[in-house]
C-alpha cells in the first residue's frame, strides 16, 4: 500500500478516500457524546519488488478498495471517563482478472479513572471478529491478528498539561 502524494496527485490511480465523522455531545465544550464514522479510501500497490513486500497475498494485486463504518462513544464524568469503538471493515481486493472481498470487525472499549498526583489508571479491553483471517489484513505481516493480549491494564503520569507517561 501506498501513502497518496500531495505533491503529484494523479500520480497513481485508486487513490481516492474520504472521510466523514458525524457526533453529538449533549453540552458545548463536553467530551461525553456519541457519533457514526464512514470512510471509503482506494490504496493503490506499488514498490511490489521490494524485499519488505514477500507476502503472498500481493501476487498480482493491483488495488483496494476499503469502506469503513463504525460508532463511538465517549462518557466523561469529573473522576471517570469510557471511550468505546466499533468498526466494521469491508476491503476489495482487486488482483489481475479477479476480485476478493473481505470484512472483519474490530472495537475496543476503555476505561480509565482519575486519580491523586496527576495518575489515571486505565483498563482496555480489545476484540476482533473475522480479523485473524483477513485477507486484507494478511497484506500487513506485522499486524496484530491473534495471539495479542486483548486486554490491557496499566497507569498514566500527566507531569504537564500535554504531557503524559504510560
């Protein structure tokens, strides 16, 4: 896959994308709020002789197609803030003379807790269906498919105002 060029846009064919991100917050200036994304983006291959691309799955690929779309939500109270997400993905891949289609889902859900000295501790909880034989997904060895933790549980230091520790 490969990133669009700002410099030479029609550079390369199937590299068209958007993106939309609809929410609502129930106060002005509040986190808490719920919302719908969609996304549809044409990512071209290229570069396919480098050494770093030897994956099967890209023998003859031209391009794909990925829509996306998902729902968020966030709370976020004056102690406690939860952040949920869930995104459905549907990828065409387009190889010379065929096309394979492909879907998974993926979310997470986060908790995290306010605490004294500038601390939250958070707990996170991840989950996928379908992705652990996903095509699309098999294009990106390093991708996290199974054997990850799905859940983490840790704590953040915030020393300064945009400064956080994990």
């Amino acid at each position: 896959m490969s990133p669009f060029d700002l410099l030479r846009p029609d550079s390369h064919r199937h590299q068209m994308g958007y993106q939309a991100r609809v929410s609502l917050h129930p106060g002005e200036f509040s986190e808490t709020g719920m919302g719908i994304l969609l996304a549809h983006n044409e990512l071209t291959t290229v570069d396919l002789e480098s050494p770093e691309l030897e994956s099967p799955g890209l023998t003859g690929l031209d391009h794909v197609e990925v829509r996306l779309t998902g729902m968020f939500a966030t709370y976020a109270g004056a102690a406690w803030k939860i952040n949920a997400t869930v995104y459905n993905a549907d990828a065409h891949l387009y190889y010379a003379g065929s096309r394979r289609k492909d879907s998974f889902i993926v979310g997470y859900i986060q908790a995290e807790r306010r605490l004294p000295h500038d601390l939250t501790g958070y707990v996170r909880w991840e989950d996928s269906s379908g992705a652990a034989d996903s095509p699309y997904l098999h294009l990106f060895e390093r991708f996290a498919r199974s054997g990850a933790w799905p859940a983490a549980l840790g704590f953040r230091a915030s020393p300064g105002p945009d400064r956080a520790v994990h």
